[in-house]
C-alpha cells in the first residue's frame, strides 16, 4: 500500500491491536485487522487484471467494509463510491461517466449496481466480511476496458461544481493527505479521540472525517445513519469525543438531548462540528448549551475539502462565522478577478495542495480556476483577521439539509412523464432543512396528471431526498434572454402564489367530526412536526418534514397502528403524504387500529408459557425484535406498553401503572402460570406487575430484568458495613477495629453522602407531592413520555414480595460486586424468591443487538426452558 495509508500502516505496526472501526453489534475492528482487510481488497483486484489508472465503482451501505475497502481500492486503483440508494438511472449515469473497471456491491443490499453493471458488461465483485468474490453472472461479453484516468488520481466523487451540470472531481492521494492533515491539524485530533460517524462515506465529508481520525490514530464508530431512538445509547455505548452532521441532523440530535440530558452528561464529547449548510444561530446556541461543548461551524466543498472552520481555543471560535483557514490560501475577489479587501462581499477562491487539480471528463468548465484560484461559487466575507462569513451563492443547485442537488436531474425526470411539456426544478425555504426540492410543470395540450400521480412518477426514477415535495402547474416557465429557465423568480413566484409550507396550518375539519384515527394522526403529526394541528390534506414534507422527522413518524405508527416503512412505500404514501392517505393506510391494515391495546405481539405462537416484556422508559416495544426471533418460534413473546396517547394518560405511579398493566394481562391469561420481565425502566414495572399478580393469586413464575437498577439504593443504614468498607472507612478484612482515616478517605466519604443525600431529599419531596396528588409543579408535562417515566421510577418504592428474579447485567457497563456500588442488585432485598445475576455481552442497548443479543436468547431461554419444565411436571401430576 502506497501513499496516503503510510500513517495506517504505521500505526498497524506500532499499535496492531488498538480498535480502529467500531459499530453497532459488531466486534471491534483493530487497526491491523483493517489494513489485512484492505490489502486483500488490494490483491483480489490486482488479480483480476485491474490497474491503477482504472476507476472501482464501490456501492457499499455505510460500515465498516465501506472503510475497508476504499482503503483496499486506492491501493490498486481509484476508487468511485456511489450512493446505494441510487436507483438505475442515477447507477447507469454514474458508471458512463467513470467508466469503471468493476463495480463492487453488497450482495444483501437491493441495490440497482449489479443490474446495470451487468447490462453495461462490467465486472461485478461482491463484498462478504471484507473479501471480494467475482460475481460469476457478469460479464457474458468480451473484456470490459476500463477508461483511464488522471495519474496519481485516488478518488473520484460527483458534485456539482459551480454550475448546475454534473462535474466528476478527481482527487489524489496527495488531495487526500492534505486534507486530512488540515482536518487534524483544525480539530487538534489525537489517537485518543474517537470519531462518531452519522454522516454518509460516500460523501467526503464523512468520508474525510473517519480518514483524519484514523490517521491521527484513533477510532472511528461506522453506523447506519442517524437514529433518533438510538442516538443517546450510541454515544453512551461508544463514547466518542466527537462527531460531525449538517443543520438537519443538529436538529434532530437536539430533540434527542432534551429528552435525555442524562445521558449527554455521560458522554465526553469534546466538541461537535457543523458543516455542508449555514447554521441557524439560534440552534447552534442551543445545540451548545445542551450538550454542554462547541460546536464548532466549517465550510467545505468536494474540490478542496474543509476549507475553514472554527476550532476551539481562545479566539479560534466566533458565532456566525465558518471559521479561519484549515491551511488553505483562502481569499474574496470581485467580478473581474480583484481581490477585495476585508468585510467586503465577493466571490470566495481557494487554493493549495488540498485543492483538486481540474474536474475530470469532456464537459469541463474553462472558469474553474481564475489565476490559479479555484472558484468556490459562493459569496462571503473576511474579517480582518481571516474569520470567514458566508452571505450567498452563486449556483443554482438546491441544498437540502447539506444534500446538493442538481435541478437538471429532475427536470430530465419529470419531462420522461408522456404528460408533461416543460418542467423545472428550483428551490425553496424549509423550516428545517434550509430548502427543500419543488418544480413548475407545463403539460402537453390536452394531458391531464395530479400532482401525486408525477411526483410518484418522479419518485420512481430519482432518490428520495431528490424527488419534489411541491409541484406547481403553470402556463409558461419564465425564461432569460438566452433561454435558460429562471429559477430564482419561480421560487418567488411560488412564494408570492402563497403556497405555503403550512408550518402554521390549522386543521381544516372541526376536531369534533373528525374520526378517531384522524384525530390520533393529526396528534402524531402534531407531535413530530411541531405544529399546532395540522390539516388532513397538508403535505407531511411541506409541514417541515425530512428524513429524521420520517423516521420519528414511522416509529410512532408502529407503535400505535403496527404500520411500518414498507408498508407506506408499498401504499403510496410518498405520493401523497397526507394525514388522510394514512388514515386510509392504517385503516385497510386494521379496522380496529383506532384502539389499539397495550400488546405489541411479536411472536404469537407455541403453548409455552408467554413472556409479557416491558421496554425502558422510551415505550418504544421493537427493539425487543431480534431477542423475541432468537428464543425460538414456539417461545410466545408479549411486549407491553401503555395504549393511551402520551397527552391523555396524566400523571401516574409505577403503582397505578403496574395495576393496568396486571389487568391487562390477568384478562390475556386468566390463569398463569406467568412470566414478566423489562428492560431498564420496564424492568421496575415487570416486578411491580409480577407482585400485583402474585397478591391477586396468580401463580408467578420468574421476573427477567434487563440492565434495571432497584430505585433507593444505596441504602446506608440497611448495608452500613459494605457502606463503610465501599468509602474506605473501614478495611475489608478487620469490621471492628485499626481504623485509619486519611484525607481522600474522608473526600469519598463525603462526597457519596451528598449525593446519598440529594436523592433521598428528592424521592422524599416526590412521596410527598404524591401522597396529596400535586404532581403538576414536579413532574414532566404531560405528553413526556420518557420523562414521566423516569420521575415516576424515582418516586417508586418496591415492597417486598415472593418472586423469583434474574437480573441480566451488560458486561460493557462500569459495575462492581458491592451493592451500594451497583444498585442494579438492590433488587435481593425484595427478592423473597432468589436474586440471581447473569452477564451478557454488550452495553444498556448493544446487549439487544446483534450477534450479542444471541447471548442473551440463549440464557433467556434456558431460563425459560426450566420453568416450562416445571409447569409441565405439576400438571403431569
């Protein structure tokens, strides 16, 4: 390996074991696992006849094989990685203008790369656990030549340059090295900082991100993309020290810290970046204040990679601006290429090592580079000591939230319809992505189309975040003197038509004639929109909806209607994305799906005795989905949530809760013999219900819990020797004598009796206010579920009772053997029963993921297979 991958090679050498590419339910990748992954990649296309200046068409999802194997690629050849949510056209497009050698996919990945590769006759490999195997269906014709490109060229990334026609940037290895020293040297990376990758590899930035890291010698995390649900459990599990996302994302990473600033505390972030649109400066100040470090803003672009950025230290940061020079020349001229002095507005140039040498293939553009500076296409300013601020564009691409699209693309898309004469594609405002996609049409004389029926046309030729979320039909597209179509002044137009993006709608029914699932769904809308009642027919997307808002709605209808993804894609729903498609949808799925109960079945069959599970305080019933799948196909597995809206169900106990959930169950099983368990907060609820249903006579047979801490622990007063021993006042050997108190003993000391004493005060005033049911002032305003949940688990006070419990302990987490230390075993002194304590692999959420979760099922189920065993000997008998 050549070039860029000295440092990794390097670090291989001296640190072969070190962890270099995490993810997810996966087992660490070391840095010297990696480069042996990556130089078989080398020597697979090698083999294969391939040669350095031939482009490798590499459609990988995001991981850590995509890490892998561009490393692999740009050791033998260039590599050219495509978005596998590219349908064929968009693939076809692609392949013609790299003209690759091979293309390398994923072979469980749907993805269009290997039809169109095969029908372009080019070379398929398939990526299985960081090898490659020659896909033996293509090619059926004579040798495919791969075209040649630039010498020394590394990469190969489509953007959008400075104009609206796709440009291909090749970038070489020593593009590469430079900017990933300018990232370093930017951030001040070190090998103990550790990089969570949400932002998709195919893209440079996130591409270039993970590179930096790796070469400063940390570790990178590689996961699927944002998840909303998971986020706050990632950054726990992995503990990076810093990640980077778009406005979008910062959003959305924001609604998860304000319904989990524990969890922010844990996590030791050093700062968090902003890149690839302006950040609003209302969030970033709040995106600051709840995480609690910079956030630190850049601009960059595919050409040159990070251009400027903030960086921390006294004054390296200033609020609106993307920052001082990451260690390019960095400069603002004017139309006829004189440089402005500071704090004037002008075109921003660049130039260095970092800075691509010239886009490749024939439709190069002669105004790239003015005397040596490359042109950026974007407006902006210099202070006077070199801090850049961005005040506009020149392109007419759309940027939504950080993705750059070319409007061409979806002209040629929507003008493929048989009904449609001209079509233009611009942009518009979004509340939260910036700007979203929307195009004006001219039909043919006579043709008639709905809007639904061309932008479900358009959505089956272009990517998601591509195809238009507002299409308006005019006379006439607006034209400049040359015949180019006017964008801008349709945008206006739209804006002046009052088509509004309905962040502010009111619903266009009564709420008193609209139906129960109506009424539900506009709540769900309301909920993951933010706005005050939106209407029946308002477009999900023009209310500010984007992919993570999609990702919150599809959550909350599984969970209320059992309705997930494929069945919206499957029903038409992004045709036409309205409250009253879903209450179509949700209602042909199930006509009792307006009300439905507090179980979410995930496997319903077997005569075995069912588990009733209850998940952590989030309510959120299928990550249980993989645990549920390994016990088997005869083991009946119930999850268990409350079904009431989170706005209808006010303030409650885990008591009042428990004698719900108790009923619910007794009503599903009238007779046992039972077996409750929970994750987290759902574990205090399954020990609840397990006492609530042995009091009423039920026959309990086991309570399971999963990582769930007993509240009010420690108790001094109950455990005083191990209290003394845990705080070093008292040696572990000798209980009564030879005490010898130094000043860190009695700091421990200290230390531990205020925090003791915080929660007892706490729980004490929390018993109280519940004891006269004044409960509004202290808790979590209705409509929280996970904080209602939480305050209502610190007020709990578990009584003790004749059950059987097993607690589940993830070995990842910090935990010891003394009680007062963990108060996850606080439960053996309410276990009349037996306590008994299993360790699995994993953390608080990776123990439910996989392969751990199959650790998990395999001791749940050998716990469960005793307990079956037994019943069926007493009725035997």
């Amino acid at each position: 390996m050549t070039g860029f991958h000295h440092e990794l090679r390097d670090r291989a050498r001296s640190a072969a074991g070190a962890p270099a590419l995490l993810a997810p339910g996966r087992d660490p990748l070391t840095f010297g696992g990696m480069l042996r992954q990556a130089e078989a990649v080398t020597a697979t296309l090698r083999g294969a006849g391939v040669r350095g200046y031939e482009a490798v068409a590499v459609v990988l999802p995001d991981g850590p094989e995509l890490i892998t194997t561009f490393l692999g690629v740009t050791a033998a050849a260039v590599c050219a990685p495509l978005n596998p949510l590219f349908r064929e056209a968009e693939i076809e497009f692609c392949l013609a203008s790299i003209g690759p050698a091979a293309v390398i996919r994923d072979p469980a990945l749907n993805s269009a790369a290997a039809t169109v590769a095969r029908r372009m006759n080019i070379p398929v490999f398939e990526a299985t656990g960081g090898a490659l195997k020659a896909d033996v269906r293509s090619p059926d014709g004579p040798p495919h030549k791969g075209m040649r490109h630039p010498d020394g060229a590394a990469l190969l990334l489509h953007t959008s340059g400075t104009t609206s026609t796709p440009k291909l940037v090749p970038l070489t290895r020593a593009n590469l090295r430079e900017m990933a020293g300018n990232t370093q040297r930017i951030l001040g990376l070190t090998a103990a900082d550790r990089f969570f990758g949400m932002m998709p590899l195919f893209h440079l930035q996130g591409l270039m991100s993970a590179l930096a890291q790796l070469t400063a010698g940390g570790s990178v995390v590689c996961t699927s993309g944002f998840n909303a649900e998971r986020f706050l459990d990632g950054l726990e599990e992995f503990r990076p020290t810093w990640y980077t996302a778009g406005p979008a994302l910062h959003r959305a990473t924001l609604e998860s810290a304000r319904t989990g600033q524990d969890g922010f505390a844990r996590v030791p972030l050093r700062f968090v970046r902003s890149i690839g649109a302006a950040m609003p400066p209302a969030l970033l100040g709040d995106l600051e204040t709840a995480l609690g470090v910079p956030v630190l803003e850049g601009y960059g672009m595919t050409e040159a990679g990070v251009i400027t950025s903030n960086a921390l230290g006294p004054g390296e940061y200033r609020a609106g601006s993307t920052g001082r020079s990451a260690g390019l020349e960095v400069a603002v001229m004017d139309g006829d290429g004189a440089f402005l002095p500071p704090d004037h507005d002008g075109e921003i140039v660049v130039r260095g090592p970092a800075v691509m040498l010239g886009y490749a293939g024939p439709q190069t553009d002669g105004n790239t580079f003015r005397d040596g500076w490359f042109r950026t296409g974007d407006l902006g300013r210099l202070d006077g000591v070199g801090f850049l601020y961005i005040t506009g564009r020149l392109k007419e691409i759309i940027n939504r939230g950080g993705e750059k699209i070319l409007p061409g693309e979806i002209d040629d898309a929507l003008k493929g319809h048989p009904a449609v004469e001209e079509a233009t594609a611009f942009g518009v405002p979004h509340r939260t992505l910036g700007e979203d996609v929307a195009a004006a049409v001219v039909l043919r004389r006579g043709a008639e189309v709905s809007e639904g029926e061309l932008r479900s046309f358009a959505a089956s030729r272009l990517a998601e975040f591509k195809t238009p979320r507002q299409i308006l039909f005019v006379e006439s597209i607006p034209k400049s003197a040359t015949g180019k179509p006017r964008r801008a002044a349709l945008a206006e137009q739209v804006r002046a038509a009052g088509i509004r993006d309905a962040s502010n709608s009111k619903a266009d029914l009564p709420e008193a004639v609209l139906t129960e699932a109506e009424r539900r769904m506009t709540e769900i809308w309301g909920r993951v929109l933010k706005v005050d009642r939106p209407g029946l027919q308002d477009d999900f997307f023009r209310l500010g909806g984007d992919s993570f808002a999609l990702t919150l709605l599809v959550t909350e209808l599984e969970y209320a209607f059992g309705c997930g993804r494929q069945t919206l894609e499957a029903a038409g729903f992004f045709a036409e994305p309205t409250i009253a498609t879903l209450c179509r949808i949700v209602t042909a799925i199930d006509a009792k799906a307006a009300a439905p109960g507090p179980f979410v079945t995930l496997q319903p069959n077997g005569d075995r005795i069912p588990f009733f599970c209850f998940p952590g305080a989030e309510e959120s019933p299928h990550g249980f989905r993989a645990l549920s799948a390994h016990l088997g196909p005869d083991q009946p597995f119930h999850t268990v949530r409350d079904p009431r809206q989170p706005a209808e169900r006010g303030l409650y106990t885990v008591e009042q809760a428990a004698a719900m959930f108790s009923a619910a169950i007794r009503e599903k099983q009238p007779r046992g013999p039972y077996i409750v368990g929970g994750h987290c907060y759902g574990g205090m609820l399954a020990f609840e219900v397990a006492r609530q249903l042995q009091a009423a006579g039920g026959d309990v047979r086991l309570v399971v819990m999963m990582e769930s801490a007993a509240p009010g622990y420690p108790k001094v007063l109950r455990h005083w020797r191990d209290y003394l021993r845990y705080t070093r006042l008292l040696p572990r050997a000798v209980a009564h004598v030879n005490l010898r108190i130094g000043p860190a003993d009695v700091a421990a000391h200290l230390a531990f009796l205020g925090k003791l004493l915080g929660r007892k005060v706490h729980a004490a005033v929390r018993r109280r206010a519940t004891a006269h049911r004044e409960l509004k002032p202290l808790l979590k305003p209705p409509g929280d579920v996970y904080g209602t949940n939480r305050e209502a688990a610190r007020i709990y006070e578990p009584q003790p009772a004749a059950l059987k419990v097993v607690q589940f302990i993830a070995a990842g987490e910090d935990h010891r053997t003394l009680i007062l230390d963990d108060p996850r075993l606080g439960w053996q002194d309410v276990a009349g029963g037996g306590f008994a304590v299993r360790s699995v692999p994993g953390k608080l959420i990776g123990m439910f993921g996989e392969p751990r979760v199959q650790t998990l099922a395999a001791q749940l189920r050998e716990l469960l297979d005793a307990e079956n065993a037994t019943a069926t000997g007493l009725r035997a008998k």
